[in-house]
C-alpha cells in the first residue's frame, strides 16, 4: 500500500493494484468495478483519495500500464477521475500529483488520460482540466463531442428541415425503429463490421467481447435497430453511462439505404425512447478523429439538434527524479 497525504493531513491518497480494494462508487460505467474488470490489460493501479475525517474514499483514479506509459482509460471511450463535487482542488492536485510521482518511480515515461465529455458534468470537467494542466500536463487532444438534450419537446423540434424531411422519407417508405428484445448479435456484429470496413474504421471489439457486453451486463446495452421488412438499414448500441446518459455506440447503416438516411430515424427513436425512460443526455459521441474534425458527421450530428462540447485528452512527459 503506497499512501501520501494532502492539504492539512485531510486526504491520504492509497494505492493498491487492482480492483477488490476500491470502495468509491463512480456515477459513469465505465469508471465501475463490474465494466473495468472485464477490461484486456494487466491489473490496474487504484488511486484513492480518503477523506480522514469522514474515512470515506472521494475520488479514484485508476491507470494501466502500457509499455511506458500509464494511460486512463485501458479500452473505452474516457477514463479520467471522478470526485466528490465538494472536493477541493488541492485534494484533487494531490490525487493527480501522486500519481504521476508514481508512475515515475516505476521508470514509466509519459501518463495520458482521456476524459469524459464536459456535457456529463461541466463542472467537474472543467475543474478537471485546470488541475491536469496545473499539474504539468498538456492538452494533447481536443475532440468535439455532440449531444442532445432530453426533453420534452419531440427531437423534429431541434433537426433542420432537412432531416425532418428524411425522417419522412424513413415513414413513407415503412421503416420501423425498435428497441430489439432479442437481438441476434452474430448478425448485429457483422452488418457492424461490414459498415465499418466500408468507411475505413477500425473494429476495436471482437465478436466475443461484443457477446460477453450483453451476457454479462443486459442492464448497460441494448440494441436498437431500423428495419426495412427484415433487413436492418441502420442500428446501434445504447449504452447505459448513468440513470442520466445513453450513449449512442457502433452505429452502422446498409449503403442500399444511403438515399433514405434511416440514422434519422435510428436516432429520432433513440431519443424517444430516452425520454420514456428518464434519461438526461443521449450522448451522440465526437465527431473528430484525435482532434481532426470529421466535417460532415459534424454537420449531421448538429442538424439532429445535439450540441458540442469538448471532451479532452490530457498527456505528461515524466522525468525521473534527479
């Protein structure tokens, strides 16, 4: 056990190595011990920060060890930490600064740490980011992430006319949306892998991985699919972030349908059904490629109605102590 203390012997940071000893309980599920132990990499560090005058553990941040470097998330769209809300910022430099102390007493190099997008939590986004940067590191990566708002108001009252007028297109020509009881995932991941090869993106989930998702968790993923007769033109995967967040993931549509845009329809019943089920946010994902700007997802993503945000990538050189 690596213990360092903090700001008037408030916080102890501990750190153990693997996931038994954490006893935080993050709100986002891919910061949960259940998701996180099905994860390809060796047992991560834990980092905790313990309030000693509450004994209860108000952040943790969890890295992996790959090659050189230490990297937060192993395999999944963000990693980073979450935090008490009333946490102060000395605290969280703490966390931060000893675990890159860490890191570098193991001979380890660099520490990179993808963070969630600010729509999940602004303020915490943003405190995050002024801590990483205070602690030398840099701001390697800028995506832009897109969401839209679960309201009241039905989805046509945000897309631009012009997807309105696919929507229709989708209606006239009998498509049906729906969120699939029993999906066939053999077929699912394979019109996945088609699409994906067709647009040049890597498939960073084996089929046994796809399955063991909806095995294990039936609770986090749920698939949702627009069918033309039998033969699916557009799907995805919904994944339950928190009571708050859907996240939009593997979208794939079938070029025969490229002229109907049933992704409209796709998301346009992703969102009703968001709505039905009390979630805050559907998170549509970046439309950038490691800060490059996709042009035309992001024209899409915003005449759906979502609305950007950053979601950062943060990167350290480490130096050995002197």
């Amino acid at each position: 056990m690596y213990q360092k203390t903090g700001p008037k012997d408030q916080y102890q940071v501990q750190m153990s190595q693997g996931l038994d000893q954490l006893d935080y309980a993050p709100a986002f599920w891919f910061h949960q011990p259940a998701f996180l132990k099905e994860q390809p990499c060796n047992d991560p560090w834990v980092f905790g920060l313990r309030n000693q005058r509450t004994m209860q553990t108000e952040a943790a941040f969890i890295l992996y060890e790959k090659g050189d470097t230490a990297e937060s998330p192993c395999r999944a769209p963000f990693g980073s930490i979450e935090f008490n809300p009333k946490l102060p910022p000395a605290a969280l430099h703490l966390l931060i600064r000893t675990a890159a102390d860490f890191a570098v007493g193991q001979g380890l190099r660099s520490m990179g740490v993808v963070s969630y997008p600010f729509c999940y939590n602004p303020v915490a986004a943003a405190l995050l980011t002024a801590c990483f940067t205070g602690s030398g590191f840099s701001v390697a990566v800028t995506d832009l992430n897109y969401h839209i708002p679960v309201a009241e108001e039905p989805l046509e009252a945000r897309m631009h006319p012009s997807e309105r007028r696919r929507l229709r297109k989708c209606f006239r020509a009998g498509m049906q949306f729906s969120a699939e009881a029993t999906p066939d995932l053999a077929q699912l991941y394979g019109f996945i892998a088609r699409c994906r090869q067709r647009r040049g993106f890597p498939l960073t989930l084996d089929f046994a991985g796809f399955k063991t998702m909806f095995d294990h968790f039936p609770d986090r993923y749920q698939v949702f699919a627009v069918r033309d007769g039998s033969r699916i033109a557009s799907a995805a995967v919904g994944v339950r972030i928190s009571p708050d967040i859907l996240y939009y993931f593997f979208p794939a549509d079938d070029a025969l349908y490229k002229t109907f845009s049933p992704t409209v329809l796709l998301l346009h019943g992703m969102y009703g059904y968001a709505r039905q089920a009390g979630y805050k946010l559907l998170d549509l994902g970046i439309a950038t490629a490691r800060g490059v700007p996709n042009y035309g997802l992001i024209r899409f993503k915003a005449n759906m109605g979502a609305e950007p945000s950053l979601k950062l990538t943060f990167r350290k050189t480490l130096s050995p102590p002197v």
